[in-house]
C-alpha cells in the first residue's frame, strides 16, 4: 500500500514530484561538474547536493552516466535554441549586415556560456574526460558547425560544388570558438567580454568572406577542385 504524501509535497501529483526530484539532481549535477568536476561527481555527491536519497536516484537515472548526458544535453539545447533565436532577430533586422548576425550568434553562445561558467566547463572541459559526455562534446561541436554552415550559405549564397569549403571553413571556426572559451575561461587570454565577443565577430566574417574569394577563384580557374580522396573517379 502506497503511503500518503506528506510536508511540502502533500496534495503535490506524483508525476510533478518526480520531475521536481528529477530537476534537483540535474541541478546537483551541474554543480559539481561545473565545480569540483567529473572526479567529484558520484552518485552519494550528487544526492547530498539534491539532499535527496539513491531510491530517488534511481527512479530518475539508471546510472551516473545517463544523469552527466541529461545534463550536457540540456545545457547545449538551451544554448542552441539562444543563438538561434538571436541570429533569426538579427537577420530580420538586416539581412545584408554579416558582422550584426555574427555578432547576435557569438554574443549569445558567449554571454549563454559564461554568465554561468559552469555550463561553459560542463560543455567543453569535463566532457573531454568522460567517454559519454565526449561523444556529446563532438556531436555538439557538428552542431555548432552545421549553424556556422547553415548561416554562411544563406550569407555567401554557396553552391553545391562549394559544399566541401564550407565543411571546412565551419569545423574550423567552431573548434576555434570553442578552444577560444576554454582559454579565455582559464584567464589565459587577457581581454574583457565584449572584446572577446567582437573580435570574434569580425574574424568570424572575415573568415567567412575569405572562404567566399577562395570559392569564387576556384570557380573561375579550371582545375582548381580538389577531390576528397573517396570521390568516385
């Protein structure tokens, strides 16, 4: 037999208990990872931080793995959906005005990021030791790619010849981004926010438009693609 709930969650349906239990250990989570890190986050850690006990563990996570994932998971969404939102603002504003979409995106993932470092650390720092949480850090880094990708086609007006330019140019841009935010994170570069912010904005656009010359060069000279080595022949 089922025993009455009681204290604060007296009245409270069981469904909404359970997802408020399951937000406190989340919450929990990203405390210690973005804190003492991966090597003080356990499952006795985690519930003293909820102040919750390992029953109500695991009637929301399986295991400790599925709890770091959950949470990385939530914290990159979140940033996702941010900059994009911010880069859709900008774009309705003023189609043509590349460094104001650069700025909207940069400044919303950097200012998401770091006005809680711990979602920076938990993003791009823990995730490296962990193997769960470094598939996630390579898909968010594809994601981050894909929407430096998906912008600089809708801002350059790419073709499908130039598909492998963009590739390239997005994937180093975002391990640029992210490499920059560790660094700047750690204090190991010495410039305020909003300079990180527009320098990178602009480089951001530079990139972009020198990618843009080498598209349109390799366009009007013959001979100028370069075959992925698994191309059909």
């Amino acid at each position: 037999m089922s025993t009455p709930a009681t204290g604060v969650y007296a009245g409270v349906p069981a469904a909404q208990r359970h997802a408020e239990r399951r937000a406190r250990l989340m919450a929990a989570a990203l405390e210690l990872l973005g804190t003492v890190g991966w090597s003080g986050t356990t499952v006795r850690a985690v519930c003293a931080e909820a102040k919750l006990t390992p029953r109500f563990f695991y009637e929301s996570f399986p295991d400790l793995d599925a709890l770091v994932v959950a949470v990385f998971d939530e914290v990159s969404a979140t940033t996702t959906a941010r900059v994009l939102a911010a880069v859709r603002t900008a774009v309705a504003e003023d189609p043509a005005d590349r460094l104001a979409h650069a700025r909207a995106a940069i400044g919303t993932l950097v200012v998401d990021l770091t006005d809680d470092p711990r979602r920076a650390r938990v993003v791009f720092v823990e995730a490296l030791g962990h193997e769960a949480l470094a598939r996630r850090r390579l898909a968010s880094m594809r994601t981050l790619a894909g929407l430096i990708a998906h912008q600089g086609r809708a801002s350059f007006g790419t073709t499908a010849r130039d598909e492998g330019l963009v590739a390239v140019t997005s994937s180093l841009l975002a391990g640029g981004i992210a490499e920059l935010l560790i660094a700047w994170l750690d204090g190991e570069v010495e410039v305020t926010r909003d300079e990180l912010v527009e320098d990178c904005a602009e480089l951001l656009v530079a990139v972009g438009e020198g990618a843009a010359r080498i598209a349109r060069r390799r366009a009007q000279v013959p001979g100028t693609d370069i075959e992925p080595p698994n191309s059909a022949r």
